[in-house]
C-alpha cells in the first residue's frame, strides 16, 4: 500500500520554489517578474510554479521520478493498474483511450449518447462506430443507458468488433449494468471502454455506483476537474492489468503537449489525496445537498427533479445520487430557458439547460444558503414565467443512420446547402448543442426532415449550437454529389 498523505509534485514544487535557481528556459514570464499584470491577477505564488519541465520535476511525456510516483498513486486511489495524467481535459483522455483500441476500418460499438470527443477520435482514426440506440423516457426527453440485451444483440451482429464504450453515468446520472455489459464484452474478446467524466466520484464515495475499475473495465477517463476538485482541463486516463500501458503513452504522446503545465498536474495530484483521504466524506455532503435539494424543488411543483426512482435493472440499471438533474417541460419552458432566467435574472450559473433539462452541478463547494438560493429563484420562475406546455418537444433523442464513417465524411469534398435543403442528404460535419456536446448529427449520417426541424427547434429555444462550419447554423456541409 502506498502513502496516500504524499503528494509527490507538489513536495517537488514546493522545494523548487527555495533553491533559487535562475531560470534561462521557458515559460517567459520567468516565474511571474516578466508579466506583472499577470502576476497581479493569479498571483506571485501561482506564477512561480507556472514553470517547464527540468530534473527535479520529471517530464510528463516520460516520466520517471515525480510524476511516475503521483500517476501511481492515483493508480492505487483509483484501483487501476496505471493512470496517466492528462493536461488536454478529459476529451484527451477518451480519445487516447479509443486511438489505443481502434483502428481504421475496425468497428466500435458505442451508445449514440456519446461526448464529441469520441466521435472526433473517430475522425482521427478511421473506426466505424456500430450505435445502440438507447431507451428513452420521453417525457424527459434523455436518452437512458445501454441494454445488456442491445449490447448482446450488437456483439452478435458484429463479430469483428473490436471494443465497446459505456458512459458511466450519463450527464443527467443515468448508469448502465457496467459489471454484466463488461463480462459480456470480455467473453466475445472486446474491450471495454468507459467514458466516466462525470463518475469520478465513484471511486470514493459511500454506496456509489460501481466504478469502471471495479467492474473489471480495460479503460476509463476519469473527468478529475469535475466531480474531483482538480483545475479545468486536468484529467486520468486510468488502465486495467491487462492494457498495454507502454503503448497507450506512445498513443497519449502523439497528442499531447509536450508542455505539461504543473499548475494542472500538481493539481491533479494534491485533488487525488484529498479525495483518498476524505473522499467518502466530501460525497456523503454532496448527496445530501442533491436529496435536499431534489426534495424541495419537486414540492414546488411541475419541476420533476428526478433520481433513483428512475431504475428499472437494465437501461437504468443504477442512478448517481450527487446528480441534480430537472425536468422543465410541464412548466412549459424549455430547459434552456430556464438556464437563461437563472443566469439572468437572478445570477445563478447552472451546468447546462438542453431542450427538456436542467442540470445544477452539487460539489462540496457548495453551501447552504446557495441551495437555498437556487431553490427560491426556481420557485418564483415556476410563479413569474410557466406558460402552457401543450407545444413543447417530447424527445430530444434521434435515431441516426450511419452511411459512410466519420473519417470518411468528415475529409470528404463537400457542398454547403442552405439549413432547409439538407434532408435526405449525408451531413459532413458536427451539429451538437453544447454542453452537453452529444451530436445531433455527426460526419457520415444521414439528415432527415425530423433532425432539421430539431436542430430549428433548438436555435428558436435559445439553445448554443456548435459545430458547423456556418456559425448562424443557417447552412450545412454535405457530401458532394449527394
């Protein structure tokens, strides 16, 4: 057993700032005295660790004293058998995680609910993504977790598939059975991939559902600045036993900058011993905070702030408690809009709002009086602004067809149509409302009548539409030819 009171990059940093050494190497602000506006703004003490890679700090592309001894920490934390830090977000983390998998031409099975960032290392690779199309709870308007019986069906249908990717959980808190789809995968010789940007708190909370390392998964990126505590962009890349962990470097280091900041990396490492050391306790107070909080919002009434009450043993086979996620649609306003009155009116910043939800992000950051904030301006929303809901959307989840792969199309000449004239045709880039950043449409699938109406639909509610080439999403590149 390691020491888990250690954190090797910050006692590496914290002796570096004492030995006085002058700097002639990069960063050029030199520890601060170069850039003085800068210094006044994030301070004298950030700054002079803002520094590059030399002996006494390791180097992140080949680690081999400090970092290597807080990857293994973590590895232990986590129940991994490696884990390697990540400065690009957890977007590097999943995409190294599939360019360390796949192939061009080998097939993926992936749930359609997936983050941009897999269908990108798609784009890069040349991999053909098999989609399982989730369940749904209409009225919601989400998209559920995998089926064991899908997942059985698709491996059945595609034996030469070569891995398969779980969320675990959704952003709204949705969790699939992560120990059967596993056990499933392994027997057919797949790998098993998990995208747990939103469960990093699996691992050390109380009652929790289960973590991809305990489920036995091969992969997993771990989303370290969100449930975590660690600064934006910092992630884990976290391997079973039975991955190569030698190659899955090499495949980080085609990516990765070579210019690690230790500002995310000491971060990293100071978050993981906290979270070991007092993990279940911080999450005990987020789940608190969430039950408080669901409990009062669904007593004021057409809000539904939904949990556990959700699983059914298969496409929802557990729920993430520490998720505040509401449903807005009796209200008869768009999540988004509720978004934006929250921001607006009453200066309050919430995760995201999609077309039918809401999703306030809980930490042990927050504070009482703040729930309670959110919870009055709910309140008087419900009381200032409910319209009728007889016009709202139902479903916010679209069935795509893949026609070519996303490699394919994404490199593929093209035609640039005008919004309304690209049913029936095959889209050649991303349309996603972002957050939280899953597809409407991806390279290589086809545009119906019903996702141009949906994509219409979304820029009347408010919704950012990213993606397109075309920042208005007036117009839309397709195949040429098509």
């Amino acid at each position: 057993m390691k020491d888990q009171t250690r954190a090797p990059l910050l006692e590496a940093l914290e002796r570096m700032r004492y030995e006085r050494t002058v700097p002639f190497d990069v960063p050029g602000h030199k520890r601060g005295k170069g850039n003085l506006p800068l210094t006044e703004f994030l301070g004298e003490k950030c700054l002079s660790v803002d520094v590059n890679s030399m002996k006494s700090l390791d180097n992140l592309c080949h680690p081999v004293s400090v970092i290597k001894d807080a990857e293994e920490l973590a590895a232990e934390a986590f129940g991994a058998a490696h884990a390697f830090f990540m400065v690009g977000g957890t977007t590097s983390a999943v995409q190294a995680m599939i360019l360390s998998s796949v192939k061009s031409g080998d097939e993926i099975i992936l749930p359609r609910n997936v983050h941009q960032s897999v269908i990108n290392a798609l784009v890069l690779c040349g991999a053909m993504p098999v989609y399982i199309n989730p369940q749904t709870r209409k009225r919601l308007g989400i998209a559920l977790g995998m089926s064991v019986d899908d997942v059985k069906r698709t491996i059945a249908e595609h034996p030469a598939a070569k891995a398969i990717l779980v969320n675990n959980p959704t952003y709204y808190g949705v969790c699939s059975d992560l120990r059967q789809i596993t056990q499933v995968a392994h027997e057919s010789g797949l790998l098993v991939l998990v995208d747990e940007a939103h469960g990093t708190h699996f691992y050390f909370g109380k009652d929790m559902p289960v973590s991809a390392m305990a489920a036995g998964a091969d992969m997993a990126a771990a989303s370290m600045h969100k449930s975590g505590g660690s600064l934006t962009q910092s992630s884990l890349l976290l391997c079973g036993a039975k991955v190569n962990a030698h190659y899955v470097r090499q495949i980080i280091n085609l990516t990765q900058t070579t210019s690690g900041s230790y500002l995310l990396l000491s971060s990293l490492d100071i978050s993981r011993r906290n979270l070991a050391l007092y993990g279940e306790e911080i999450f005990e107070k987020v789940k608190r905070f969430a039950k408080y909080a669901r409990d009062e919002i669904n007593a004021i009434g057409d809000y539904y702030a939904y949990s556990s009450e959700l699983i059914n043993g298969d496409s929802v086979f557990d729920f993430d408690t520490t998720k505040l996620s509401v449903n807005t649609l009796k209200l008869g306003l768009a999540g988004i809009e509720v978004y934006d009155l929250l921001r607006d009116e009453y200066g309050i910043q919430i995760e995201f709002g999609d077309l039918g939800n809401i999703l306030a992000y809980i930490s042990v950051g927050d504070k009482n009086k703040n729930i309670e904030r959110l919870i009055s301006a709910l309140g008087e929303i419900q009381r200032v602004y409910k319209k009728d809901d007889r016009d709202m959307l139902e479903s916010g989840y679209i069935s795509p067809k893949v026609t070519v792969s996303p490699q394919t199309a994404f490199y593929a000449e093209k035609n640039s149509l005008p919004l309304a004239e690209c049913a029936g045709k095959v889209c050649a880039e991303f349309v996603m409302c972002y957050p939280p950043g899953i597809p409407i449409l991806a390279p290589g699938e086809g545009i119906t009548t019903e996702i141009v109406d949906y994509i219409k639909y979304a820029k009347e509610k408010g919704c950012v539409i990213t993606g397109p080439e075309s920042m208005d999403i007036s117009r839309l590149n397709v195949l040429k030819g098509e």
